[in-house]
C-alpha cells in the first residue's frame, strides 16, 4: 500500500494526544550516546516553545523515538515533518525513514499507562538495569 493511502482519512485535531513513533534510516543506532540524543531534545523542546506541540513524555531510542504529545496547532503531519527536518539538520545527516507511526489516543486509553511504557522502553531493550540509568527520556509526571 503506498505511504499516501495510509494516511487517507486522518484528521489532525487541536487537543488531541498522539504516539508518535519515528526511525531512523536502516534502523541506524545514531542516538546511542546522550551527546548525539540532545540535538533531538532540544527541537522538542523547541516545538513545545512555539506551542505547536506539548510534549507529555518521550523515550529516545538509539534508533527511534517513542513521542506522546498533544498537538495543539497545525496539522499532524506538518509538526513531525518539522521535527524530522529540523533534527536531521542539526544532525547533519538525514536520520529519519519517510513513514512514521501515528496513533490518536482514544478516550479510553490511560494516557499514564501509555506514558509509563513508553518510560520503560530502554529498560525493556535492555539498554539499563533501571530506568534512572538512562537520560534520553522525560515526562510531564515527574514529581
């Protein structure tokens, strides 16, 4: 199925959450040091200041991005377009496959259970013996 069947029939709303997952090229391990995963930090914190997008959690991945946020202005599509360009240039080198996952959350879901298994990832790949001993990640519920 061509990449623009799939997204037929979405819709982007305003105030709506969504799990976004983004890969890298080949699934290439780019993000395997906290120096080369704050480049990435930094343009969603840069999304959140221009208010296109509120991050409630995030785990990267070294090769890709777990991202729950609510979308507060423009399409869906436009603000991941503009996370993948701006984060490949301050990269220097294009890092993301053309695709993504996309998944709006139903009102149903436990947005904190959604959260918290995306917190895990690391700790599921194996990558530390406790979530603590990872830095690529972070969450509005932290007290």
């Amino acid at each position: 199925m061509p990449y623009n069947d799939l997204r037929k029939g979405r819709v982007s709303l305003p105030g709506q959450a969504y799990h976004i997952v983004l890969t890298t090229r080949n699934r290439t391990p780019h993000f395997n040091t906290l120096a080369k995963g704050r480049p990435i930090v930094r343009q969603l914190l840069a999304i959140n200041g221009e208010q296109r997008a509120e991050t409630l959690c995030y785990s990267l991945m070294p090769d890709h991005l777990h991202w729950l946020m609510v979308l507060r202005r423009g399409e869906l599509s436009e603000v991941v377009r503009l996370l993948k360009g701006r984060t490949s240039r301050a990269f220097g080198a294009p890092l993301w496959q053309g695709n993504y996952f996309d998944h709006a959350l139903r009102p149903d879901e436990d947005i904190r259970a959604l959260a918290r298994y995306i917190v895990a990832n690391p700790l599921r790949a194996g990558l530390v013996e406790s979530v603590g001993d990872y830095s690529l990640w972070d969450t509005i519920w932290l007290d």
